[in-house]
C-alpha cells in the first residue's frame, strides 16, 4: 500500500535480500549504541527461518527502510510474543515518517496475526509514540529497565524475563 508519504511498505521478496543487508549496514553506521551487527542479525534470522515479518519500505525504485520483527521467549510460557528490530532508515531518508510506518505496519501485521505482544530494545523517547511502555513485567535480564520496552496487543500482561531468538548472538 502507498501512504501519503509515497512510501509502499511490502513483504521481503528473495530480490530485496542484499539491499536490506546493505540499508541496515549504512542505517547503523555511525550509531554509537550499534556494534554495526545489525546486518548480520537479519541475515541469521532469515537462515534460521526466525524473520517472522521481514517488511521494506520502497521509495520508486529505491529500498529505503526495512523492519524485522522476530520470534522471542518468555520465561513464563506465554506465546505469541516477537521481538521489533532491527529497524533501519536509509541515512539520507530519515526524519521523513518512514520508520514509523514499518513500525505501524508492523505492529497492524503482527496483531492480524492474533500476537499477544512486542517487545523491543531502544530509545523510549521515539518507541513510546507507538505505545511501547518500559514494565517491571517484561524484563530483558542485564539491560536497563527504561530502555526495554513492551506492548501489549491482546489478553494479559505476562509476568516474565525475555530472550530474543539465539540469531541474535551473529
Ligand atoms: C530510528 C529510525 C529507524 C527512525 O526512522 P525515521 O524514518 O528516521 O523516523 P520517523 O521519520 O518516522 O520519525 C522521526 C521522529 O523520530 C525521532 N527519532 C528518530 N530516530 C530517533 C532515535 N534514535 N531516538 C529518538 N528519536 C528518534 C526524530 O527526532 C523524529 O521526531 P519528531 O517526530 O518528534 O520530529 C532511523 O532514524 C534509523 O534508521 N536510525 C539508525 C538506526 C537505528 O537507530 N535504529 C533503531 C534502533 S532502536
């Protein structure tokens, strides 16, 4: 679908693999939070057949964003929760409403798909427009409370520690 930014957020077909490795590379470049892994980390989860919604942003025919959401654990058994990120905007289109749409589209997918929640590690002050909320409920053991974050998308809260997909570790 088109939003009024010109922006089409489509699922990943086998053509866009290398433009995602490459805008997530350049997308993380100059993070200073980043150990530039990120790349390495959509291409594991993709081998392991842990991108549970792989989407990209197309601008004509330019890539210019993608989003990876992914299965996580929860110590306390509860299902149907997933991990957002990595998130990556081309350097050169940032600040233009792109992120937020993956992030919206996203979320909109992962709820058609009957998810209970999401959880991600990040900055609150741009997750919380989205309706993330750091709770002592859902913990990501050795990480900074205020920067791990969740949304609950249907039923309870679960009371648990979280661990993202082994992927993660590339
Ligand atoms: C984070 C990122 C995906 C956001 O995408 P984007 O298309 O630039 O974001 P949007 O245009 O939808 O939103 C812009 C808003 O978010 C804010 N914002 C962007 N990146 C931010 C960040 N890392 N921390 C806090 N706020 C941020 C902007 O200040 C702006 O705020 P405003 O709406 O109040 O003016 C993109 O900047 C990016 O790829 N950054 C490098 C990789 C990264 O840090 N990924 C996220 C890891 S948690």
């Amino acid at each position: 679908m088109t939003s009024s930014t010109g922006i089409t957020v489509q699922a990943e077909v086998a053509d866009d693999v290398a433009a995602i490795h490459s805008l997530t590379a350049q997308a993380f470049e100059n993070v200073p939070y980043s150990d530039q892994r990120e790349p390495l980390i959509v291409d594991a989860l993709r081998d392991q057949q842990a991108l549970t919604l792989s989407l990209v942003a197309h601008a004509g025919d330019e890539r210019v964003g993608h989003i990876a959401f992914s299965p996580v654990t929860l110590s306390d058994g509860a299902s149907g929760w997933f991990g957002l990120g990595p998130v990556s905007v081309l350097p050169s289109r940032q600040g233009e409403g792109i992120g937020s749409e993956l992030v919206l589209a996203g979320l909109e997918q992962l709820k058609a798909r009957g998810a209970q929640g999401c959880v991600l590690l990040g900055d609150p002050n741009w997750y919380k427009r989205f309706g993330f909320v750091a709770t002592p409920l859902v913990r990501l053991p050795g990480v900074p409370a205020e920067y791990f974050q969740a949304l609950l998308l249907s039923g309870e809260w679960p009371d648990a520690d979280v661990h993202y997909h082994p992927a993660f570790n590339a």
